[in-house]
C-alpha cells in the first residue's frame, strides 16, 4: 500500500573460519540502501551509524569456527515504490596483532 512505512531486518553474520582464534575483535560495517532508514529498536545494540553507514565493532574477538549475529533493522520511505529491489551488502575486516 503506498504511503506506509514498512520493516524488516538485515542479518549479518559473522563466521571465523580461520585456523586461529580472533582475540583482536573486528568490525562489520554496511551501508543501507536508499529508501531505508535505520532503526535503533529492533537493532542489535552498539551500532555507530553516520548516515546509511552503520558499523558494529567488536573488540573481544571471535573463536575459531564461532560466529556472531548482528541484526540490523530499517523502515523504507514511504515514497519508495511498491515493487522496488533494494541492494545491500556487508564488509567485514580485522587487524591481525596475534602474531599470525
């Protein structure tokens, strides 16, 4: 129906399939498509978002073969057009200092 704001949710997840243990942390960051607009409820908290950036930082690491689940929540434009495809994507990077 035109005019209505909807939600939904984009699910990033997290896998180390390295051969080591993450103690250093990472970040995920991933930028929102237009016609969305982030919303903090329904989000996984600890987002830092500049715009339709939306970064989480995690500063404990991540064991070899574990995963964390970040969920991200938007509501679209009420101008957004029935119909319309949305494009996302996620990036996802560390800095190694365990010696590896």
């Amino acid at each position: 129906m035109p005019g209505l704001r909807r939600g939904f949710d984009y699910t990033l997840i997290v896998t180390n399939n390295g051969t080591f243990d993450n103690v250093s942390g990472f970040t995920v960051t991933d930028v929102l498509p237009a016609g969305t607009t982030f919303q903090s409820s329904g989000s996984t908290p600890g987002a830092s978002v500049n715009g339709q950036t939306i970064t989480y930082t995690n500063n404990t690491g991540l064991n070899n073969g574990g995963t964390q689940t970040f969920t991200i929540h938007v509501t679209t434009s009420s101008s957004l057009a029935d119909g319309s495809v949305l494009h996302d994507s996620a990036t996802g990077g560390h800095e190694r200092n365990d010696g590896q």
